[in-house]
C-alpha cells in the first residue's frame, strides 16, 4: 500500500495543487454532508431568496480562518496552546470540551449522509459503507504521515466543482439569481431566520479554526528549517502573503460551491414545489426525477468527496485541541507510536460517530446539537482569537491587520445575534 502511495504523491509532486496551502482544504471542510444539507434546505425552502447569505459571509469567514492561520504560523502552536498560555484554564478546557461534543455530533450527521449516498449510488448497505468510510479514514490518517495524506485531500477538494456543474444540467434564471442575490424578497419570518442562523452556524464553525491554525504549524515542520515568523524575519512578508491569498482563495472556493448548491437546489427543488429537505442524500434524490441521473450522480459524488475531508478536518481539529490542552504530542506527520493519544482522539471520534449511527439519535437530531453547541463555542472563541492576533505579546510585530479586525468583530456581532437567535426562538 504504500509503494502505490509513494508512487502516486511522485506523480502529483510537481502539479500546481501540490503548492496551495491550509487553506483550500479547510474551505472544502466548511462544505461537509451536514453543509449541504443545510445549504440544500436553504435553496428547497426559500429558493433564490438565500443567495445573499453567501456573499455576506464570505467576508466574514475568510478574515477569522486568516486570523486564525496568522496565529498557527507567526507563533509555531495551534489555537489551542496559544490560549492556554494567554488565558486561565477554564476558558481552554471549556472551549476544548464543547469542541469535541460538538464535533462528534457533526461527525455522525456527516458519515451518516455518506453511508445513505453510497448506498443510492452502489446499492450497498448503508450501514456497512459508513463502517467503510469510517475505517478507512482513522487508517489514513494513522497510517499516511501528513505530507502525504495532505495532497490527497487537496485532490479531493475537486469534488466540489460537481455543484457547479449541476448547474449545466439544468435551466437557471440568471437575471433572476443576480437579483435576488443583491436584493432578496425575503420576509423575516421564524422559518426564514432558524434557516439563515443555520446557514450562519455552518459557514463559520469552531471546529475550522483549530484545523487552519494546526496545520499551518504542520506545514512549517514539513517544511526543513522553518521556524515561527517570530523567530524568522526574512520569510515573514511573503509567508503572510501566502497565508493571505491561500485563506481568501480557499474561503471563497467554499463560499461559491455553497452559493452553488443553494442555487441548484433552488432552481430544482423550490421550483417543485419541494421544499423540505433534511439530509444531503435526501437532496441527491429528490434531483434525480427532475434534473435527471447525470445531476444526480454529480450532487452524490460531491457529498462522498467532501465528506472524505470533512470527517477527518472534524476529528483532527478536535485531536489537535486537547492534545495541546494536555501537553500531549500531537500532529499528523508523527508516527501512532510517538502520539498516541492524538490518534487515539481521532479514532475515538470518529468511531463514537459510528456508534451514534446504531443507537436512537437521528443523525439529524445529532447535527442539531452540534449546530447549538457550535453557535455557543464560536463567539466566545471569535473574541479570544480576535484579542489573541491583535495581541502585541503574542505576535510581535505580525499582529492581525486592522480590515481583519474588523470585520472579525463584525463576524462575531453577526454571529452572537444568530446564536442568541438559535437559543431564545422569537
């Protein structure tokens, strides 16, 4: 096995994908099968009219996700440490802990849609091809060291232009998306705000910012003789100025594929009078009598590929937190023997995401909770992120730019109304 997999990163070692950063994958992340539920129920309940969403938030995600690589790289540790050093221990392992409960739960949402859009397109039990998926991932990710595993989650995150090209599929009112993207004829009923909070929570999610800021120190130690930009002026500018376009890009590739799904499902779904949808793979089928096999299989293949990234960004960022909470080793390029209780974080995510499958929580019930407890967990750790890139003791002379700053507070604002929204339904 890893001869074919030596061979295969030999061939893809020089393609331009092999030089993109953190940041594209924890875009794709962002689009998990739970995303495109969300996103899909978005576009089925309210057609065009929630188009508007993505352009708004896209801002607001890709200056906290910079924020948040901007820490990983000028300090050399993750999130995570960075807190524990700067702030009292109840706030990291408070943090830490609705971090993993909600993450697991997210887990479950997600390799649950995998499992029901395998078994749609290949027949297989549903129950054994998540098992599949499921083992398939914790073994890559023990198995595979990172510099490796990474280029093929980049290849995956291809995935996504599927929703784009469903597109091609089907008739789209064009003059109508420009419009209703810019001015929607939305009316602000409960319905409309539960779906825009849950479009909010999905967008910006805590879990993302452990993973980006992780793996811009897993990136630095790949790289030989790469030291943190605090110890490292000459490769400072032109490592922020890859850390910026790499977040920007990687951000707006996720936010364009959302825009895309919520634009296919709107011009199929809401156009049908269908306008409830409560899985991904629920959304694959509900395509196929209207916009035929071809969008079908494009909108199912796109769930797979997503959620081959999204479940192990999900485990990963979780490991990274509390092995840095706990002073463990940590990181994907160490070997199972060297962390063991990282890999063992991530297996026990992921197999407790199994576990949910066979027991009496929906997977919908369970990307309920994760979407409460993510709406909790996101502004406080906003404001400590922000506090925490602006913080001259912290980060030197890199200190997070003032337009980051705020629109980083502006997230937050937005983000704060939607979970205080999301708790206390008007």
């Amino acid at each position: 096995m890893m001869k074919i997999i030596r061979h295969i990163e030999e061939r893809l070692k020089e393609h331009p994908l092999s030089r993109v950063g953190p940041g594209l994958i924890t875009g794709v992340a962002d689009d998990d099968p739970s995303g495109i539920a969300t996103y899909s129920q978005a576009g089925a309940q309210f057609g065009l009219n929630m188009l508007w969403t993505m352009p708004l938030s896209f801002p607001m995600m890709a200056a906290v996700q910079s924020m948040c690589a901007r820490i990983g790289r000028v300090t050399g540790k993750g999130l995570a440490a960075n807190i524990k050093t700067t702030y009292p221990p109840i706030v990291l392992f408070s943090v830490v802990f609705l971090l993993l409960a909600a993450n697991i739960l997210n887990i479950a949402a997600d390799v649950a849609a995998m499992g029901e859009v395998a078994e749609l397109v290949t027949g297989f039990d549903r129950h054994v091809m998540t098992a599949v998926f499921v083992l398939g991932t914790v073994i890559l990710q023990i198995v595979v060291p990172y510099h490796r595993y990474v280029k093929f989650l980049k290849w995956l995150t291809i995935s996504l232009l599927s929703y784009a090209a469903v597109l091609f599929t089907v008739h789209v009112p064009w003059d109508q998306v420009v419009r209703k993207t810019v001015w929607p004829g939305l009316n602000m009923s409960s319905d409309a705000a539960a779906v825009i909070v849950g479009v909010f929570g999905t967008t910006i999610s805590p879990y993302l910012f452990f993973w980006q800021a992780s793996e811009e120190v897993e990136d630095m130690h790949v790289k030989k003789g790469a030291l943190p930009l605090l110890n490292n002026n000459l490769e400072a500018q032109e490592e922020l100025r890859r850390i910026r376009w790499d977040t920007w890009s990687g951000m707006f590739y996720s936010n364009i594929s959302a825009y895309f799904i919520i634009l296919a499902t709107a011009v199929t779904l809401n156009a049908a009078g269908i306008t409830d949808i409560d899985t991904a793979a629920e959304a694959a089928s509900a395509l196929r009598p209207l916009a035929g096999d071809f969008a079908y299989l494009l909108f199912a293949v796109g769930i797979l590929g997503v959620g081959l990234i999204g479940v192990p960004v999900l485990a990963g960022s979780g490991a990274y937190a509390l092995a840095e909470a706990m002073n463990w080793s940590e990181g994907l390029e160490q070997t199972f023997s060297h962390a063991r209780r990282f890999y063992g974080i991530i297996a026990l995510s992921v197999l407790l995401g199994l576990i949910i499958q066979y027991s009496p929580i929906s997977p919908m019930k369970a990307l309920f909770w994760s979407a409460v407890i993510n709406g909790v967990v996101a502004v406080p750790l906003m404001v400590v992120i922000i506090l925490l890139a602006s913080n001259k003791n912290v980060m030197g002379k890199y200190r997070a730019g003032r337009f980051s700053v705020i629109i980083g507070w502006i997230a937050t604002l937005v983000m704060g109304a939607a979970a205080i929204r999301l708790l206390l339904p008007i």
